[in-house]
C-alpha cells in the first residue's frame, strides 16, 4: 500500500513546464513581431557562418589541408 503521507517529488516536472512556457514565448517573439522578424533573420546568418566555420574545422583538422584553402572553397560553395 502506498504511504498517503509522503510527499512526491514534482521538480523536474515544474522545471520542465517552465522551459516549456520559455521556448514558446521566444517562439512566439520571433515569428510573430517584426523585430522578432529581423532577429530570426540575423540569428539564421550567424548559424550559417558558425556552422560553416565548425565544417572548416573539422575537414582541415581531418585532411590536414591549411583553413585558408578550405575557407576559400566552402566561401565558394556557399555562393
């Protein structure tokens, strides 16, 4: 039988409700304001060039080729 006095523990549900409501309010901004409009389109910018410069990285370390030369082809690619 189960203890009707012990107390259940809810943290990670309240925690979990409140990143929910979080990431639904930062969703709701950016597509649904004209400011949020611009931040998503500069946000969208700055993941491709992180992303762009995370493929460098890894192909130059891999290939052993100098960034310069791969920057240069994947600045190319991009186009």
């Amino acid at each position: 039988m189960k203890n009707p006095f012990k107390k259940e523990n809810h943290t990670a549900l309240i925690a979990t409700i409140a990143i929910a409501t979080v990431a639904a309010g930062a969703i709701a901004f950016l597509y649904f304001t004209e400011k949020g409009n611009d931040t998503r389109k500069g946000l969208k910018k700055k993941m491709k060039s992180v992303a762009k410069n995370a493929a460098v990285d890894a192909i130059s370390k891999k290939m052993k080729i100098r960034k310069k030369v791969v920057n240069a082809v994947a600045d190319h690619v991009a186009e």
